[in-house]
C-alpha cells in the first residue's frame, strides 16, 4: 500500500496479520474476472505479498505451510490465464447452430452442425395423440418434445425430454471448437502454404524449443526455486502472444525433467544449430500440407520430434514431453507468430533420383574396364568370372574413372533393385558397394556378401551413403557357380535438400 509522507517504504497491504481463508483458492463457489493483459505481471507480482508468512495470523508450521502452497496455486492459476472469450450461440432461422466470439458481432456456423444435427434432435416418435393448440410440441404428439440445448462443464448438451435427461452432442467437442475459434493464422498474401509451415516451424524451434531449453538452464544456474522458474519461463511465454499459452503444469514437468538433465547439456541442447535444423524439419515435414499446426496433424508434430536422433539421453524426450503438456491448444495459441518468420526448409525436402534400366537403356553406367558383366537389354547381368575363377560376376559402374554421370554430391540412402538366380552370394570374391571421388580415392566401402537373397525373385537391397561427397560408385554382385546370374534392374539415391543429380524423377 502507499504511505502519502516523505521517504516512505513498501508495506503491507494488511495493518495485521490476517486469518487463513478455509477453503482452498479453487473450491467452489468461484468467480471470474477479465483485464487488459498488460496489467497481469503487475497483478502477479502484487499476489506476491500473499507469499510472505508473515501476511498470515498463524503460528502452526502446518497450517502456514498449507496456506503458502495455496498462494502458490493461486499464482499458478493467475499465470495462466488465457484470453476472455465473450462465446456466445445463436439459432437461425434455418435451423442453423452459430457462435460468436465478439459479443455477437459476427457469427460462425458451428462446425459439424449441419452433418451430425438432424441424427442428435429427432426424438421417439410418440403415439397419435389430439393436435394441440400449436400441433408441434405435445407431449404424445408425432414429432416428440422439443429439443433443449445446455453447457454442462465443457460438454454441449441436448435433451430430447424436456429436460429429463441429457446427452451430448454428437460431433461437437472442445478440441473441434477451440481449432474454429483460435490458433489458425491466416497465410500472408504471396506466401505458399509449405512456405507458411516452414516459417511456423522454424518459429516454434527456435523460440519455443530451444529458447525454453536455454531459460531452463539459467535457472538451474541461478539456483532459482520452482517458482522462480517457472515464471521465467512464463515470462518468455508472455513475450510471445498471450500471456495464457503456457500452462503451469507443461512448466512442472519441464522443470523436473530439465534438472535431472542438467544446466550443461540444456546450455548445449539450446545453441545446437543441427538440433534446431531437425526440430524445423519435424515440425514442418508434419505441417507442410496444411500450413499450420492444426488439431489433426498435431499428433504427427508430437511423433516427428519424438523420431529425432541426437546424442544427449533425455533431451529429445524432454523436447516431446513439454509440446505434448502444452497440448494443441498451447501451441494453437502462439502459432501465428511464426508467420512473420522467414524460413528455410530447403534441406527438409526429401529427393530421390532413379536410375531405371529396364526402361530407358544403360543410362550412362557401365561395366567396368577389366571386369565382368554385360548389358543385357533391359538389366544389367553378370558374366562368367573372366579369371577363370568359377563364378559369376556383375562389376557395374556410374560411369569410369575418366568420366562420371554422378556430380560430385552427397546422398543419404542408395538403393539397388536386383534378381539373384537359384544358388549362393559368392564367398570368396567378395560382393560390395563402393564410393569413390575421382579418380580413385575411396569414400567408403560395404561388404554385401551376406546381404544378397539368391531365389530368383526381385528384391531391393538399401544401404546409407557416405557422410562425405563422392562422384563414382562401383556396385559388384558375385555368386558361387558358373551359370548362376545376378541382374541389377534399379539404382535409386536418396537425400534431402537440392537434388543434385537432377529433377526428382521417383518417390
């Protein structure tokens, strides 16, 4: 309170101390109350005198206790106050349910209304009974009772007997309102919709993500309490869109977890720029099609960043654990921000190129100079070993060492659809892939003796490709026996990014 004197000092907001309030701060009955957001961190920071033991007229350790954790409730539940929503419902004449957000100003039509409705508010036909004044609502009449609409809880009600009992309606939910009246950004004009999720993503990773991460790691170094902690957080929360799009219980969880993993790998997890790169990816790779985050691909936005590999235990679950507490609706509600972001998800796009020998010719690969196999029409297909070795053999190559058909690049994945007559992979001369830079240095090199299938029916064989570049790659399939045969009908390579063979021929 304010002394009106010179040099005066803060105090209490109670000349004494004052009794403990019996029931908890969310018992029944409650009220509610709506204010300019702008007002809230001076609001919470007031509620802070309640903290004090010395505010309450108790000398019980128990009771005193009980009460401050009451006082800490009460700031939790003032941290994360949302948005007032003047929701308001309507009939048309038609029949229509609508709902307004702005005190009646506009109206909506409910979504699913007109699909499920008519199913929710045909009662039992009665027996013929006498026409009453209005032939429409008698109690026996053709048509039944006339329909009763209620909010129960969060639950949209319909009763069918006056009143008699309830049931809800069918097709209508929160989770379906709170996606019609909230948390869908309008795209700017001239931006794509993948071009819009990218922004989005890239947003929610960086601000949401790894800011949070970072926040929790200076706490954790300040030694800060739970509740210090938690409104930093809510702090960074406040900075975004509304001060409600965290809640305090998503903040618990990622406060304990956040601990156990510590201060140094959260400070890393923070400022890792490939961290960041594949949470844009999950989230965007999730979102691509819509534009946004919406109530049905937020499940996949929960299992992309929950598929991410990163070397620190817990993080990554963290990361998850923290998107899943705040749900779609905490997400929903900060979202728009990301519009305003300019994004790149180029290295999130997915290529392939295919090389397909059965229908367009060699393709510019070759067999080796010096080693064995042939074209054979429509595959590539070994030969009897030329040595003299007693096997067959199919050395096939992207091009020679004078020249390649491959830039110098780099890929994720190769693939080598192929058929392996009735017998064995050869033992002794060994089956391989290998990627060289020309002219010779080799890249990397797999044994694929023991991977290869021999009985006769196509299959695929996949192997990852080098973390470096390379512009040669040597594919040898050997089987034991003269007579026997490999084909090799397909070569595909996989990466993300810019294609840098050409156009995206395959999926």
């Amino acid at each position: 309170m304010w002394v009106p004197k010179d040099n005066w000092l803060p105090a209490s907001s109670f000349v004494e101390p004052v009794p403990i309030p019996e029931p908890a701060p969310f018992d029944e009955p409650q009220v509610g109350v709506c204010f300019n957001a702008s007002w809230l961190p001076y609001i919470i920071g007031s509620l802070m005198q309640l903290i004090q033991p010395t505010t309450w007229a108790t000398a019980d350790p128990t009771a005193l206790q009980g009460v401050l954790d009451n006082v800490q409730e009460l700031l939790s539940r003032f941290g994360s106050a949302g948005d007032c929503v003047a929701l308001s419902f309507r009939f048309t004449d038609a029949c229509v349910l609508q709902y307004s957000t702005d005190g009646g100003e506009t109206w909506s039509d409910t979504p699913g209304w007109d699909t499920f409705a008519p199913d929710c508010f045909t009662g039992p036909t009665g027996a013929t009974g006498a026409t009453g004044a209005t032939g429409a609502t008698g109690a026996t009449g053709a048509t039944g009772n006339t329909p009763q609409l209620r909010w129960n809880g969060c639950t949209f009600e319909v009763s069918l007997d006056n009143g008699s009992s309830w049931s809800a309606v069918s097709g209508f939910d929160i989770a379906t309102l709170q996606g019609c009246l909230g948390g869908t950004p309008t795209i700017p004009t001239g931006v794509s919709t993948a071009q819009n999720a990218c922004n989005i993503a890239t947003w929610l990773s960086v601000q949401l993500l790894q800011s949070s991460m970072t926040s929790l790691a200076t706490s954790i170094g300040a030694v800060a309490t739970t509740l210090e902690t938690g409104l930093a957080l809510f702090g960074l929360a406040a900075s975004w869109s509304g001060v409600g799009t965290i809640v305090f219980g998503a903040i618990e969880g990622f406060i304990s977890v956040g601990v156990a993993i510590g201060e140094t790998a959260l400070n890393t997890a923070g400022s890792d720029a490939g961290l960041r790169d594949d949470l844009i990816c999950a989230i965007y790779d999730a979102i691509k099609v819509d534009g946004y985050v919406t109530p049905t691909n937020f499940s996949a936005v929960l299992t992309n960043i929950n598929g991410i590999s990163y070397a620190t235990p817990g993080i990554v679950g963290l990361l998850h654990d923290y998107v899943s507490d705040l749900g779609y609706p905490g997400v929903a509600a900060i979202q728009s921000e990301g519009t305003l972001v300019d994004g790149d998800c180029t290295d999130c796009e997915a290529w392939c190129y295919l090389y397909d020998f059965g229908t367009t010719s060699q393709q510019g690969w070759v067999i080796i100079t010096g080693q064995d196999g042939s074209w054979a029409g429509d595959s590539w297909v070994s030969t009897n070993d030329s040595g003299g070795g007693g096997h067959s053999e199919l050395d096939l190559g992207s091009g020679q060492t004078s020249g390649t058909i491959l830039p110098t690049m780099s890929a994720e994945q190769i693939a080598i659809e192929y058929v392996c007559s009735s017998g064995t992979s050869d033992a002794t001369h060994t089956s391989f892939v290998r990627f060289y830079t020309l002219p010779s240095t080799l890249v990397q090199g797999t044994d694929i003796s023991t991977l290869i299938t021999c009985d006769g029916s196509n299959h695929t064989l996949t192997l990852s490709a080098p973390a470096g570049t390379f512009n040669w790659v040597w594919i040898r399939l050997a089987v034991d026996g003269t007579g026997h045969t490999t084909r090799v009908r397909k070569v595909t390579f996989r990466g993300h990014g810019s294609n840098p063979i050409g156009m995206t021929n395959c999926t």
